[in-house]
C-alpha cells in the first residue's frame, strides 16, 4: 500500500519560507555626507606643575622640625627643613676654635711669634755691641795695642752674635710660614665642617610652591626617600601619554582638546609643547606635555586627570561614511558590488572617501 506525503511535504515548505522572510531583512544604506572632518590622537591628560621636583636630604638623621608648611611659598635657597645630628655641630665649634688659635698665633697676638720678636730684638743689641768692642780693638791691635787672643775673643764674639741674630730671623720666617699654614688648614678645616653643619638644613632649589612634605618631626631621615614636593605655583603642564603607534603623527604646536574630570564637559584648549623620546617600555606609550593656550581652567591642583586629542588634521569639506560600511578597509558594498576606494582622514566614526565613488552613490552596511 503506497502513502501520501506530498501536504505535509507542501507544509514544511511553506514553513522554511516564512522563517526565511520573516528573518530577511533588507540591507542598511546611506548616501557619502560631507562634513568638517578632525582626525585626532587621543591621550590620558594629568596636570602637574612645571619644574616639581622632590627634595632629598644629603645625610642621615633625624628630622627636627618642618620650617614650612604644605601651600607655602618659598623662595629659591629657602631652608625648609632642619635635621638633628650632634656631632656634626661639636666638629664645626672645634674647628671654629682651632681656626681663632691658629689665626691668633699668625697675627703676633700669642706669645709664639712676639717671644722670636724679642730674642731678636736681643740678638739686634748683642750684636752691635759686639761689633763695637771688636772694631775698636782691631784698631787698637792694628796699632801693636793689647794681645792678640783679645782681638780674637772680640772678633769670635762679633761673628757668634751675628751668626744667631741670623738664625734668628730664619727661625722667625720659619715660624711665621708654619703659622700661616696653619691658619688656611684651619681655615678649610672649619669650611668644612660649616658646610657639613650646612647639609643638615634641606633648602628649596627654586621659587615655587610647597606642595607636600612627606616626613613629620623625630622620623628618621635617609638619602633615598623624598622629604618634600616642590614646583611652580602658577605654571601648569598637562602630561599626555601617547601610544606607540600614534607618536609618529604628534608634531610640536599642534593643537590639543583636553576635558579634565574636575570641571566636567567643559574643553580647554592646548598645545603641545615637548615630546620626550623615550618610551616607557612598562605602558608602550611616549610622554608629551602641553601648555594650556586659551581660557585655561581659573584652578590648577597637581593630579588633575583628563582626557585629550591631539588635533593631527582637519578638513573642512570631507566626503564621509560611517567606518562600519567599510569592507576590507579599502572596499565598500554598491548596488554593483565591492569597489575599491581611497580612504583619507578619520576620526573615532568617520573616514573620508578621497576616490572611487561617486558623492550620490548609495552604499550598503556589510553583513557582519
């Protein structure tokens, strides 16, 4: 017995039908606009001062007092902070000391030099009386006067006083050069130890503001660990981070949107000012600072954060798509199939169509 199954066969067929239309839907298009194109870099934005710098002590020791206060103004060679070392203070006063001995003994005021000074002095006096009795006593013997070992005595002791009157004046100079180098070993001795009493007071190396101090007084204070946060008051820098493959496209002046999370949708404008070449291997980004250049914000504060983008080119008249009608980055879908077209400017939306369509040309959006 033969079966029928030619309804059911009918059925089925009506069935796929109605799914396959009620699933079809017709294709996206659009027409190419032409609009004011701007094809930007974007970029993370902080806002730190120009010149911070943090402010290390040069010795070990303990930390006495702050002398300022964070949002204090200062001064370039303003000391702001004042260590605690003892020995430090002991040396420099016995140098000090040292160096007034040494200064007293080279200026005649201690007995050193004004005891030579008379032993001279009394050598002067021995010397021209001895050189009267022997005069006179040559003359005398030159005139067959008294005997000979008188004139020999009177010559020896002439010769003896001036021999020592000259060992005197020798010793004197000798002294007097020993004394003077003393007193510059003294000298330096004590400029040494005031410039290591010196270390012990950390002092700003610029005009700006106070931004943090990092250490309270009796903490211990080492050579590696910051003490204080320094940088300018009034100038601001906005430090963007560039990937790697936008740096090429970034160029001195170039014009920068910034929005920073403190004052909401409002955009400041910038330019950029410095790019750094070096990479950060961590992040795979460059840094590159700008300045604000129109009606920046009336309140800077170090940290502020933000979003930027880097203006690289702008076109006034641009024939557009929307990026998702794009097929394979150089095609796009027509009526008559992919046609390759030459892309130029794009933003995070847009690309712009330089060639290969016409501006009427209906495009469809490419099944995803």
């Amino acid at each position: 017995m033969r079966k029928i199954f030619y309804p059911m066969k009918a059925a089925l067929i009506i069935f796929v039908l109605l799914i396959f239309i009620s699933c079809s839907k017709p294709a996206e298009k659009i027409i190419p606009q032409r609009v004011i194109l701007v094809e930007s870099v974007y970029s993370s934005a902080i806002v730190q001062p120009d010149s911070l710098y943090q402010a290390y002590a040069t010795v070990l020791g303990i930390l006495d007092k702050n002398l300022v206060e964070e949002g204090n103004r200062v001064k370039a060679d303003t000391p702001i902070i004042q260590l605690i070392n003892i020995a430090p203070a002991l040396n420099l006063e016995n140098a000090k000391l040292g160096y007034q001995q040494a200064r007293d003994n080279y200026s005649g005021t201690s007995a050193i030099l004004k005891s030579l000074e008379k032993e001279i002095q009394s050598a002067r006096l021995n010397l021209r009386n001895d050189s009267v009795n022997y005069l006179r006593q040559k003359r005398l013997w030159e005139q067959n006067i008294g005997s000979k070992l008188d004139y020999e005595n009177r010559k020896l002791a002439y010769e003896l006083s001036s021999n020592n009157l000259q060992l005197l004046k020798e010793e004197y100079e000798r002294t007097r050069n020993d004394l003077s180098i003393q007193v510059r070993q003294a000298l330096n001795n004590y400029k040494s130890s005031e410039f290591n009493s010196e270390e012990f007071t950390v002092t700003s190396k610029m005009k700006g503001l106070v931004y943090a101090l990092y250490k309270e007084p009796g903490e211990i204070v080492n050579t590696v660990e910051p003490l204080a946060l320094i940088g300018s008051a009034n100038n601001f820098v906005i430090e963007l981070l560039v990937d790697e493959m936008d740096i090429v496209k970034v160029e001195i002046g170039q014009k920068t949107l910034v929005t920073l999370d403190a004052y909401g949708t409002r955009v400041f404008e910038a330019n950029i000012k410095k790019i750094y070449p070096a990479k950060d291997e961590r992040t795979q980004t460059f840094k590159v600072e700008a300045v604000f250049s129109k009606n920046p914000p009336q309140k800077l504060f170090p940290g502020l954060v933000g979003e930027a983008n880097i203006i690289i080119a702008e076109k006034e008249d641009a024939l557009v798509i929307p990026k998702e009608f794009l097929l394979n980055e150089n095609q796009v879908l027509t009526e008559d199939g992919p046609e390759k077209i030459v892309t130029g400017l794009q933003d995070m939306e847009h690309i712009e169509i330089i060639s290969g369509i016409r501006e009427d040309e209906t495009i469809y959006k490419p099944d995803q």
